[in-house]
C-alpha cells in the first residue's frame, strides 16, 4: 500500500492480519482506508462487517460460570439490555414465561 496505495488486496489482506490478531479498531481502519479507495470492494465491506461483529461479540460480558439460572433463562443479550436500562428487569422477571423458572 505504501508502493502503490490503489492495491486494494493490501488493505483487505491488512485488515484480515490485524482481525487475526484481533485488533478490532485496527483492522477496520484498514477496511475503511480501502473503501476510500474503492467503495464498491465487496471483500472490503464485508471485511468490515466482520470485523465489526466480531468486536461487538467480545464486548459482550462472559456468561457466568457455575450454572448461572439468568444467563440461561435470559439469554446472552439480556445482560447488555440489562445495563442499557436496568429498569427493564421488572418486565422481564414477571413475565410468566420466567416465573416457574425463579421459584
């Protein structure tokens, strides 16, 4: 790319290097300096999109271990909605789907 920075594979292979190495901020540069260059590189923006759900994969926090009973009645996506809104717990604890489960 520094000898010729229209060589679009070098920003798609940069950004599959730096995925791999997982860093995400990294790798979408990367991604986001090609489609500068070309906007319409399918490998570029899916690239991206890759990348981009793979980091919102590892910002979720871990499932508990031990056999945690919320993680498994709520799902992996309610502890993010959880704490985006804590006040959402009361819809979901007294849904009648959930209240066999907690007694």
């Amino acid at each position: 790319m520094e000898l010729n920075p229209k060589f679009i594979k070098g920003y798609s292979r940069q950004g599959v290097a730096l995925f791999g190495l997982q860093r995400w901020a990294d790798a979408k540069t990367a991604y986001k300096q090609g489609l500068e260059v070309d906007p319409n590189s399918d490998a570029l923006k899916q690239g991206l999109a890759d990348t981009e759900a793979r980091e919102a994969q590892q910002q979720r926090p871990p499932p508990m271990s031990g056999g945690d009973p919320f993680g498994q009645l709520f799902g992996p996506d309610m502890w993010v909605k959880l704490n985006a809104d804590p006040t959402s717990v009361t819809h979901h604890v007294t849904r009648t789907s959930c209240a066999p489960a907690l007694s």
